[in-house]
C-alpha cells in the first residue's frame, strides 16, 4: 500500500514538529528537509526521528535538484554522516530512510546507513521531461536489492504523463517512487498505489511561510479526505476531467464527496492535459470508467468519439465520455444543468417574451444558445471573434454581434436577462470583464457562468447597479447531477445535495 510522506520544510525543527502534529493523522512518513533549516538547526537533527514518532526521511537537497543546500558538497557529506552517526539499536530513533541522490557515492555513508537499518532511497530529478528509458533507470538505480529507486521528472506535456504511467506499469514487482512534478503530475500523486509507487509526497500547502517542497504538492489532508487515498486500491474505479488549464474546477471535490458519503470505490482525479488526444490516450492506459471534459476540449473531444448522445450532436459540444465498446460515448449535460439553474433563478418554466444577450460562442455557449432557443426566447449572441457569433446564431435565428462599442449598443434591446459564457475573469485572470462598453440599468437579469471567483468583476458591475445576479455554481451542481447519472448509471441521490454542498 502507497503511503503518504509529508515533507517538512520549516527553519526550525520546532516548527517542523509543530507542522506534522497538525497532520499526523494523515502521515504515514514524513521528509525532514534538512536544507530548508538554519544552519543552527543542523546540530539537533540526529535526535528528530525520536522526536518525530513516525518514520523519518533524511533529505539534504542540492539546489541544483531543486533544493536549497547550497554551502558545497563537502559539508553536504559531514552533515549526511552527523545525522547517521550514533545509531541507537532502537531503530525508531535513527532516520527510517535517508535520501542519496544517484551521483552521491560515499561507501561510507551507505555502510553506516545500512548498518543500522536506514533505508536508502537512490533518487533522481530530471526537470527538463522524461530524458532516459525509465524502467531501465529505476532498476539502475539500485546498488544493492532493498535500495527504493526514486525518479521525479517534470513532464513537458501530458504525453510525457503517459509514458510515466506506462513505465510504472511495467516495474511493479519492485518497491519504487515515481512521480511527475508540477500541474501535469497532480494525478501521479493522487494515483501513487496504482503506480505501485511507495510512497507520494505533500506538502502542508495551507501554511503561508513554508515553502513548497516540490512544485505540483498537494496537501496531505486533502490527499487523505478529499482524495481518500488510503482507500485507493488496485481495483478503485478511476473517474477525472479534463481540459486546460484546469484551475477553476470543483468537480474533484463535487464527486469525491459524493463518493465518500455513498460508499463507491471511486475515485475522481484531475488530468490537466494540454491536448484532448494525450488525454484519451491515458484514459485507455488507466480503464478510465468516465470523464468530464471542459474548456477548451468540449469541441474537439467530439471527433475522438466512437457514438455521441443527439445533444452532442446537436450542439456540436460534448462535456462527459464514457467507455463505449472500443472507445469512447459523448454526452453533454451543461445544456440541461443551465436551464435548469436559469429557471429556476428567474422562477419561470420558459423565456417565452424574453429578450437576451448570450456573450461568448464557444462549447458553454452552445448549450446555452440551444437551450434559449428551446426555452422560446429571442437572443443576441456577442463574441470576441464575430463569425463564431453569426455561425451560432443563424441556425437558431438569432442576432449576432461583437463585444465592442456597437455590441454594447445592440445589448439594450437585449438585456432582459444576460448570460455570460466565456473564462473571462475566471480564477487567474480576476481583472477581465467581458464587456466593459455595456452599463447596466440595474433591471437585468445577470447570470454568469463561472463559480470561481464567486463574483467575476462583470458579476460584481452587475450587483452594484443593482440587477440580481446569479454565478454558475448552481449550474455546476445541476450538471454534476446529470453526469452522475452517465458515470453510476442511477439517478443522483437527491437527498445528498444538502451535504455536499461547499
Ligand atoms: P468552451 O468550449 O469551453 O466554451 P472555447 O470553445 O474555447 O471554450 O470558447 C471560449 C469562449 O470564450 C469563446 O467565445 C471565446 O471567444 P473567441 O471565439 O473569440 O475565441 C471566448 N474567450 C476566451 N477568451 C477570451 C478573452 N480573453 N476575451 C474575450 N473572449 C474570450
């Protein structure tokens, strides 16, 4: 069974005690980072396994490896032997693995470490890509039969994500740590057990003055319950999204919660991709049992398809998959958890008489158009980019425009309710505002889709004229509901929602 390593990175041994007893329930090991301390520190380490209670591993990280030990090789060697140095026959009080980089070679050093049962972990960083065949690396790594190979890379794209996966797969029947750094990696931390990786490392991510271990580290409490990664087994069925740059979701959250309340041996993990085609490709490698797929791949997910529901068709825009005979079946749920959430919001059962904006035309914007369309409302569609507006609207005879001046003009004979479909002023761009020539009266009905931030600055001009407002959490849930559906194969249980909520 994977366990769950915290790396300590604090200046002090006190404050990286402190830090592990805020998250012991959820360590298994934990990684004293000896290059994050005052150099006063170093003279007390030998005694921090005893004081830790857990296994311990002594990490001394070269800033050429990402670390910050920087005062020379030599002085590296002296502290690595200070911290090995009086072994006690209890081995609880010696450090329980100690971490030597592959070029380390100091026969000495790996002697006293083995001499009393401190375990080597022979590891390697590689922060330009995969580089070398892996398997052959793990297993070259190892000196002697019981030494844990360890290869963290950071990957260039998700197709490097999918060799690593691969490589785990073929080196199972040894113990080893293999994971991927950075945005592309999250899933190897989350999917270390299926990996037959020994271990995965966090970081206490929720303590602003502590440094990150490594770029990509998750916490261990959201590993251990958000995640439940000591529940992943072998035989978990793995759900995930898809798209990039995967920021602004609550879906892992949304599914995890509801999988942990229901008792399904599931678990749902995000896979930021750079292209939808690296993605399926590891969907395959994993037996993804479904995904949701979101901005930027609605569309361009469709021709990977081996059959698609009417809707996909119909609105040229996909946001679930499901493992289909050989490939994969297309569903999209945002259509009916949109109109749901609009309805309900305006407390009407249709649009008939109304008049809307729709801004934006991409995949989000699709649903909504055919949705307005069904729901009898009269819309005009504003886009970045006027011909993706017009190819939308024509169908649906709609009117068409851009999000400049005259757009704004054109949006008074349409402002009865206004959608906004587009990532502008999503997490990581909170500045944006889709369409700052419009100036609200303060009678529109303003619904943007977005969740995260709560309030998108064209929400927040919204509320400050005075319109109700409505941001696309309860979109979210409703179209969360739906995919459960496609993913469980049974209604979503309607008594959970007041639970799951967040
Ligand atoms: P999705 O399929 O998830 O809707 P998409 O197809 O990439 O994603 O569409 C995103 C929508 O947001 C499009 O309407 C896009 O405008 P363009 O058609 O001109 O690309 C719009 N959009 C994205 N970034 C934008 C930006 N910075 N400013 C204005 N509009 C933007």
């Amino acid at each position: 069974m994977s366990r769950i390593c915290l790396c300590l990175t604090g200046r002090t041994l006190t404050q990286d005690l402190e830090i592990l007893d805020k998250n012991r329930k959820y360590v298994d090991i934990a990684e004293l980072r000896v290059d994050c301390l005052d150099p006063d520190e170093h003279f007390q380490i030998r005694r921090f396994p005893e004081q830790a209670g857990i296994p311990v591993i002594l990490t001394i990280r070269r800033d050429m490896d990402g670390g910050f030990y920087h005062s020379g090789e030599g002085s590296r060697i002296t502290l690595f032997s200070k911290a090995l140095a009086f072994a006690e026959a209890d081995r609880r009080k010696n450090f329980a693995f100690v971490d030597m980089e592959e070029d380390l070679n100091v026969p000495s050093l790996e002697e006293a470490a083995r001499t009393f049962g401190t375990r080597i972990i022979r590891s390697c960083h590689n922060r330009e890509g995969i580089g070398d065949d892996l398997v052959k690396k793990l297993k070259s790594l190892r000196h002697v039969g019981d030494e844990i190979p360890k290869i963290a890379l950071t990957p260039r794209s998700m197709a490097d994500v999918v060799q690593v996966y691969r490589a785990a797969g073929e080196a199972m029947d040894f113990d080893k740590i293999l994971l991927c750094m950075g945005h592309y990696g999250i899933n190897t931390r989350i999917l270390a057990e299926q990996m037959g990786s020994y271990l995965s490392y966090t970081s206490a991510t929720d303590e602003p003055e502590i440094p990150q271990a490594a770029p990509g580290h998750i916490s261990p409490r959201n590993l251990a319950e958000v995640y439940r990664f000591r529940e992943i087994t072998p035989k978990t069925r793995i759900f995930g999204i898809t798209g990039y740059p995967l920021k602004a979701t609550s879906s892992p959250v949304f599914f995890n919660k509801v999988f942990t309340e229901e008792h399904i041996d599931a678990v749902y993990v995000p896979f930021p991709s750079d292209s939808p085609e690296a993605f399926l490709e590891l969907a395959a490698e994993l037996k993804l049992a479904g995904a949701s797929v979101t901005v930027p791949y609605k569309e361009r997910i469709i021709s990977h398809l081996t059959a698609m529901a009417n809707e996909v068709k119909a609105l040229g825009a996909c946001n679930t998959i499901i493992p289909y005979t050989s490939g994969w079946i297309g569903y999209n749920t945002d259509a009916g958890g949109f109109s749901d959430s609009l309805l309900q919001f305006i407390d009407r059962k249709n649009l008939r008489g109304c008049r809307i904006t729709i801004i934006g035309a991409g995949g989000a914007a699709r649903a909504v158009a055919s949705e307005v369309y069904r729901l009898r409302g009269k819309a005009l569609i504003l886009n970045r980019t006027t011909v993706r507006a017009k190819e939308l609207a024509l169908p649906y005879h709609f009117s068409w425009g851009c999000t400049d001046n005259q757009g704004a003009v054109m949006m008074e004979k349409f402002s009865d309710i206004i959608i906004q479909t587009t990532p502008v002023g999503m997490e990581g761009d909170i500045d944006g505002d889709p369409m700052p020539e419009f100036k609200f009266y303060g009678r529109e009905k303003v619904m943007d889709l977005i969740y995260k931030p709560e309030r998108t600055p064209f929400l927040k001009r919204a509320m400050a004229a005075g319109c109700s407002v409505l941001n696309g959490y309860d979109m979210f849930l409703s179209q969360a509901r739906y995919q459960y559906r496609y993913f469980m194969g049974r209604e979503f249980p309607s008594q959970l929602i007041s639970r799951i909520q967040f």
